[in-house]
C-alpha cells in the first residue's frame, strides 16, 4: 500500500509517496485508477496511463541510485483537454536513456514503451536540485485507438 502522509485530493490532481519495494508499480497502478474513475475521460485513459505507470515507476526503483529509504514521489493530473500527465520523482539526478534491448531480454524496454505510447514525455530536475521526475502525457484518442 502507498504510504502518503499528506495526499493531494483535488478533482484535477492526485499524489502519492510510494516505497522503493517492487509492490509500489501495483500500489501506483491502483492509485492511478482510482483517480481516472470518477472523470468522464478516465476509462479512456485508463490502460495505457496504467502500464506507462508501471514502467515509471519500476525504473524509479530498479535505477535510482539513492539510499534505499528515499520514497518515491508520483503525481496524476487531468489537464483541461482531458489528457493524462503521469510524474514519477526520484533522489538521483541522473536522466534516463533509452537503450535498445535484445529480443532474448527479460527487460529494458519500458522506456521504449513510454516512447511510444505516450503522445509527449521527458525528464527534468527537481527543484532544489535533488533528483528528477521524469513525465508522459496520454491522450484519449491516443489510449483509445
């Protein structure tokens, strides 16, 4: 389960703080989905938001290279055209890369899946200049087709 001391809990945006455990995916996948019912936009949302997600969140806990105590910081906003933006922040400053990953590979293609299911992504520092967040945007028409 998420450990959120304060969560954000307006119609637009939710937050959480997540463990660095390999249940944190599932636990984001279920907060992700209990904030897209409610809109009227969120089912179509729903499938994708839900494995980019899951990929942000298990490269946050797999490469992250900070003491193991450090949460991890996830953020689901609705922007008014009704696309889904997706943040995962972590303590290491280091920007992610996109690697290609042999056939034979049990990983290494979540970010090849946010590049091409997410209709924007990217990475920026965070403020105070501790760790990063890397971001996706999902689109309905996109999610839908």
């Amino acid at each position: 389960m998420p450990e959120d001391p304060s969560p954000s809990r307006t119609p637009a945006e939710r937050t959480c703080w997540l463990p660095r455990r390999r249940e944190s995916p599932r636990a984001a996948r279920w907060e992700l989905h209990d904030f897209l019912l409610p809109h009227p936009s969120g089912e179509l949302l729903l499938f994708t938001g839900e494995l980019l997600v899951s990929e942000l969140v298990t490269n946050a806990i797999r490469h992250c290279r900070a003491p193991r105590d450090r949460l991890i910081f996830v953020r689901f906003r609705l922007l008014p055209d009704d696309t889904l933006r997706i943040e995962v922040h972590d303590a290491d400053s280091e920007k992610p890369s996109l690697r290609p990953a042999s056939t034979s590979a049990e990983t290494g293609r979540g970010l090849s899946l946010v590049q091409q299911l997410a209709t924007q992504w990217g990475c920026c520092p965070r403020k105070g200049g501790v760790g990063k967040f890397v971001w996706c945007h999902v689109s309905p028409e996109a999610d839908a087709a």
